[in-house]
C-alpha cells in the first residue's frame, strides 16, 4: 500500500515485477539500474541462489522527484519465479500498488506463464485484491531471441491467452538489451499515480 | 533442410535453452532428438551424437536434482532484512497490529530464524504477543534445528517462571500441532521440567582466555532480572567453577543443575566477551571451611562473535 504524507507532500508506491522463473524479472531490474541512474536513489539489493535464481527478492529504490507537487518515490520489486517460493513471492507481493508481469515469449515457457499469471490471481486474492483492479500491465519478454533461432509465441497468441479478461497494457521487450524496458515500467508508473490519485486526490 | 541439418538445428535450439537456464526444457528437447535419430540407423556419426547426447542428458539432469535440493536459507545483509521486515504489514491479522511481531514473523517467512528468534524473544516481554511469540519461536527451532531444539526450548520455559500453566499449555498445544504436521511421533502432553541434557561446547578449549569473573542475569528466583557478579574460582577448559556464598540466597535458588544461561558476560584480564554457559553442576559444599556455601560450575557452551 502506498505511503502518501500530503503534509510533506511524499508519495511512496511499490510496484512489483511478476512472472515465471527465468522469465527475465531480475534482468529488467538490472537494467533500469544502469540506464536510470539519475532515477536510482539507492543500491539495488539482490538475493539470489545458484544458477542465478531469485530467491526472494530484488529491491532498486527510484525517485521520480516532484510531480504535480508531490515528491513521487518508487520502490521496485520482483519476486522469485520458481513455483516452490510460493510464500515468499505471497510476502514480496504485500502491500503492492501495482504489478508488472513480465511473460516469457519462447513458446517451451507458454504454460509457465499461464501458470504463474494464475498464481498471482490467486495470491493477490488472498490479500483482498482483484487482479482487475490494482494498476497491472504485460511484458511480453525476450522478444530478441527471435533472431537467435528460439521459436517464439506471435504477441497477438500472448495476448489472446494472458490478456483477454485482463485487458492490460501490453509491452514487447528485451530486459537484456533494454528494449521495451522503460516504456513497460513508464506505463505501470503512471497507471499507478492515476490509480492513487483517484483513491487518494493526492494532486489537488 | 536435411535430416542432419534438421538435428544440427535441434541440438542448437537445446543448448540455447540451456544457455537460457531452462533446464527442463533444454532436457526434454535432448530427449526428443535422441528418438528422433534413433528412428535413423543410417544417420552418419549416429552412435557419437547420441553418446553426447547421453552425456548432456545427465549433466543437466545433475543440475536439475542439484537445485531441487533443498537449501538453507542463506543469511542476507542488515538491509536486506530491514526490507524484508517491512513487507509484513501491522495491518495483517496475523501481526496483531504490531509492526514489531509482523517484521519477526517476515524474517522467519525469509528463512532469517536466528534474527527472526531474537526478535521474537524480545516480544516474549510483551502480554498481547507473548504466546504468538512463544509459538513462533518453536515453528522456528522446527525449521532451522528440527523437533529435539523446539522440545528442549519448550523444556525450558517449563522450569521456567516466564510463562503462567495456563499459557505453558496452550504453548504444549502448539507444539504438539507443529509436531504432528512434521510427521515427528512424539508426545509431549506428558513432559515436565527438567534438567536440559549437556550441550557440547561449540568452543575450542585452546582458544579461551583465563577468565577472572562472570556476570548474568538471573532467570527466576526473587531475585529474578538482577545481574549478578561471581568470580570464577578455577577454570578447566572452557567449565568455570564459582563459589557462591550461603549469605547469596536468591542465587542460590535462581540457578539450577541444566539451566541455560544466555548473555553471560565474561571478563577476562584482556577481553571481554559474552556468549552461553550451561550449568552443569549446582551443588551445596557439605565440608571444609566454605561448608554451607555452593559450587557453581558453568560450561561455556558458545561464544558470540559479533
């Protein structure tokens, strides 16, 4: 949940990165690390086991500065992917003010994505929030490994299967080259700041 | 394509999945190509390609089981745990509205039981979040430590005065649940205070200092809370020997032969330091000239580094 003090005029939100194992969570992370820096106002914390799985979480602190007065602060999470850190991804996920899930685009990941894109309606349900209301757009990722000879699913295959009830903002991207990084996390932001300020009038 | 183009193309595609760290996937697909050339007997180099194939099955079959292997957590940097203190919120039922048992209760969900441990224990003071505490402490010696550490911890509170008998059952009750859902056959509506069997000492006897005197808190007794000072009579390796005066009575009936004795400050003509000490030995003089007084023998179990 969104920490906002209209007294000092701060605004704190969590957004958090959803997806499969290896689907490239951390990867987007890293990148908005580097190309951000003048965004970055911390360091960014990764705990991750061999065959660099994350195993709970990574964190990157951002700070957008003043927007419509409020001094606007981002805290970045993902969660880890694999199906057996099911509660840990259940902590991450607390208190999330919008979500990115970031879709593997190789056809072998197809119902890994269904299956994660489940898991977090389910979680998100445990916590009294439906996954048709908290601010929430797709990442179609790893869109590059086309060229490397991968057989990937069409966007339009991706968004018929995960996005057809959801109906959520959709972004084609390569968290390793960064491509389509900025203008998925652009997106979630201020779908954020639009849902926090109908619940909140922050800006008024 | 031809068919040995077709496999070149496959084998490809399998070592990009592994590339990628999709294990399963990459397997599967040397699966599939091994069929795949063995509906081929004229394939040339057939049996080399499948030879390889087989080691790479089980190299990566290898990986698989590796990291399917259940792993500790590992432990993480202050600032890491502070963020991962945070994610429970005080508004979470669990947490009763305290931010302080919902932060315990995060480190234990990371896997952080030491933290999380001490965490709880501090709360052990605080009426509405004692028992929660109490149970958590015990869910968490079932995790990192196994059944025998959480017994051993609930022994302690039974010769304990902390917890009142009504509490004390409700915590037997959780600890007889956290043993049933382990599938650990063990009883323990029966179990009564008694001496902690002797823990071995984590210390190497070459490494401890001479120690001229000790300081702890009593755990119980009138005299309850009250650090006291005794200097050490003569040291064995890492067991001290004290005397204890006759004329120090609610010492003498605040420690007993098996209790633990957590955050015992030694005091050495070098260094101080502090750590665990076990009691092994309490017991009254009956003869010479300090009869009537007692013989106070304290094993360094653990010393704390930092």
């Amino acid at each position: 949940m969104a920490v906002i003090n209209l007294k000092n005029r701060e605004i704190e939100c969590k957004i958090v990165y959803y997806g499969p194992g290896r689907c490239g969570k951390t990867t987007n992370l890293e990148y908005i690390h580097k190309a951000f820096k003048r965004q970055v106002t911390g360091e960014m914390i990764s705990i991750d086991t061999d065959g660099d799985r994350t195993l709970f979480f990574d964190f990157l602190p951002l700070g957008l500065g003043k927007i419509k007065g409020c001094d606007v602060k981002v805290q970045l999470y993902t969660v880890p992917g694999q199906v057996q850190y099911r509660s840990t991804r259940k902590l991450v996920l607390k208190g999330a003010d919008a979500i990115i899930f970031v879709a593997d685009s190789l056809k072998v990941r197809r119902e890994k994505n269904m299956i994660s894109l489940k898991d977090l309606h389910g979680n998100l349900k445990e916590t009294g929030i439906s996954i048709l209301k908290i601010p929430l757009v797709l990442q179609f990722n790893k869109r590059d490994l086309a060229s490397k000879g991968f057989p990937l699913m069409s966007t339009d295959q991706m968004n018929k299967e995960l996005n057809r009830q959801l109906k959520a903002p959709t972004f084609e991207a390569s968290a390793l080259s960064g491509d389509g990084v900025g203008a998925t996390l652009t997106k979630c932001m201020k779908l954020t700041l639009q849902h926090l300020q109908k619940e909140f009038k922050w800006a008024q | 394509m031809t068919f040995g183009e077709k496999i070149k193309a496959l084998l490809q595609e399998a070592e990009l999945y592994r590339g990628q760290g999709l294990l399963n996937e990459a397997l599967e697909k040397f699966k599939s190509i091994e069929k795949f050339i063995q509906k081929a007997p004229k394939l040339k180099n057939r049996d080399k390609i499948l030879s390889k194939i087989a080691v790479k099955k089980k190299a990566i079959s290898a990986e698989i089981k590796n990291f399917r292997k259940p792993k500790k957590a590992p432990r993480v940097s202050d600032k890491a745990r502070e963020l991962m203190k945070g994610m429970f919120e005080a508004g979470d039922p669990k947490t009763k509205g305290s931010a302080a048992l919902g932060g315990a209760i995060s480190l234990k969900g990371f896997g952080q039981y030491d933290k999380a441990i001490k965490e709880f224990t501090t709360l052990l003071a605080f009426d509405p979040f004692r028992l929660d505490a109490a149970g958590h402490i015990l869910d968490c010696l079932m995790d990192d430590s196994g059944p025998d550490a959480a017994i051993s911890r609930f022994k302690e509170w039974l010769s304990d005065t902390a917890f009142t008998s009504g509490e004390l059952d409700k915590i037997r009750s959780r600890l007889q649940a956290l043993l049933d859902k382990a599938g650990v056959k063990k009883d323990v509506s029966g179990l009564q205070a008694g001496p902690l069997p002797e823990p071995d000492s984590e210390v190497d006897e070459d490494d401890i200092l001479d120690i001229n005197s000790i300081r702890f808190k009593l755990a119980k007794g009138a005299q309850k809370g009250e650090e006291i000072e005794l200097d050490v009579n003569y040291q064995s390796g890492c067991v001290l020997n004290v005397i204890v005066s006759k004329k120090e009575k609610g010492v003498i009936e605040g420690i007993k032969t098996g209790d633990m004795m957590n955050d015992i400050v030694f005091y050495s003509p070098v260094a101080i330091f502090s750590g665990t000490g076990y009691v092994s030995d309490m017991t009254g003089i009956k003869s010479g000239p300090k009869k009537g007084d007692y013989s106070l023998s304290v094993k360094i179990i653990r010393i704390l580094t930092g």
